[in-house]
C-alpha cells in the first residue's frame, strides 16, 4: 500500500504550483469564516453557497438566501449576517440556507475549484477532519486563506494541528508541513497567547471581538463536517 501524503498551500496566491485534481482540499479560515460555516452547521443551518463577489452573494437574496458578508473584519452594509461564529448559533437560521462571502476564505475555496474534493476545517471541528483524512484514500492540501495573498500565522497552526495529528498515517510532502507541525507544536499549549501579536488578531481586536478568537481557537467543539458539492457546502 502506497503511503497517503499531506501538503500544506501556505497561501491561495501559491495556488498554481499545486496539482489538486486527485487530492482532498482542507480549506482553513480559521479567523473566520471556515470557524463560522462550522459552527453554522452545527447550530442546523441547511447549507452555504460560497462567493468570491459580493455582488453574486448579494444577488441570491432574491432566491431566498440569507447573505453572509464580511470585508476588512467588517460586516458589509446590506448582507443580513457579519463572520462572527456567535450569529451563527441563532436557532431562527435552523434549516435555512446561506449566501456567503468573505474576504479570505471564500476565495481561497474558490481557489481551490478543481479539486477532486472540498472540506472545510476549523479548530472546531478538528478531529473530525483528522478522522476523515485518516480514513480516505487521497493525498491531502490543506489550504490556508491567509490574508490578502500573505500567510498568517492561525491557519498555518490549523495546518500543523492537522500534519500532527495524522503523523502515524499520512506523510508530509514537502517543507511546508513540517513547518507547520514544529509551529504548531510550539503553539499548542496556548494557541491564544501564541497568536497575540499576529497581525489578524491585532486587527480583530481593534473591532473588539476577542470572544470569537478564543472561541475560533478552541479545538473540538463540533464534529459536522461540511463538503462542497455543486458549488454548495452541506454536511
Ligand atoms: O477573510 C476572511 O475570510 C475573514 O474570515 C476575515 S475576518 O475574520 O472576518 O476579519
């Protein structure tokens, strides 16, 4: 049996050097969105159509969707939901069906377009996207969302979280990996002093939202895992 292999795409705009046709894609926002869309199905949201525009976001209000908007941290004016996870256990959004866009993440899924399949991680739900990996055939590409192109330290802990936990089983596959692992392995006792002066943190404190970094930082609260088919995320 060949052994699986784990990579890690430190960036969406790194994108063109990896071949994803035969991998699962583990798309990670972990300061917010992919940290939201866990919790959203977790609380019993229907499922999430992801958008790059926010003008093709906007526009399924029409079809019936509740639109999910947010850019620079900001909620954008018109949407009926921001990227806090905390909107998203609202029991009145049980079953219902969300348009969604972001800055970061919903890009990077959109990079990610191609791939033979799409997971979402979070902190959240993180050994349940270990367990899934673990038990799949496919080498995997974790993709980190970053922030306007650069990396950041959050989802690249999300990445090492991941290549440690599947160690026994799944090889890494280049240097981005392992780094990502020793990085995480520093980090892990307390990832919210860890992160204390990345530039997302600093940039979500500035709004006033710690309570959605410690919770977004808090591993295991859930165990949904949303998978992307026809362009919709749904458990
Ligand atoms: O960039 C994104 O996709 C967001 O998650 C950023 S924020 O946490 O809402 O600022």
């Amino acid at each position: 049996m060949t052994t699986k292999t784990i990579d890690v795409c430190l960036s969406p705009d790194l994108m063109h050097l990896y071949q994803v046709q035969d991998r699962t894609v583990v798309v990670v926002d972990i300061l917010r969105a992919t940290s939201c869309m866990t919790t959203a199905f977790a609380h019993g949201i229907n499922s999430i159509m992801p958008f790059a525009k926010l003008e093709d976001c906007l526009a399924k209000k029409t079809e019936g969707y509740y639109t999910a908007g947010e850019r620079d941290g900001k909620k954008v004016e018109g949407c009926d939901l921001g990227n806090s996870p905390f909107e998203y256990m609202n029991p009145e959004l049980k079953g219902k069906k969300i348009a969604f866009t972001t800055t970061n993440g919903t890009q990077a899924i959109a990079k990610s377009e191609g791939a033979q399949e799409i997971v979402i991680g979070s902190f959240l739900n993180l050994s349940t996207v270990a367990n899934y990996l673990r038990q799949g055939t496919n080498n995997v590409l974790v993709v980190c969302a970053g922030w306007k192109g650069k990396v950041n330290l959050e989802d690249t802990l999300f990445a090492g979280a991941l290549v440690e936990l599947l160690k026994d089983n799944i090889e890494p596959d280049c240097d981005a990996p392992l780094m990502a692992q020793h990085l995480y392995n520093q980090g892990k006792k307390d990832l919210v002093g860890f992160l204390q002066n990345s530039s997302h943190v600093k940039r979500l404190a500035r709004l006033n939202i710690h309570k959605d970094i410690e919770f977004c930082l808090t591993p295991d609260q859930y165990t949904v895992l949303p998978v992307l088919k026809n362009k919709t995320l749904s458990l």
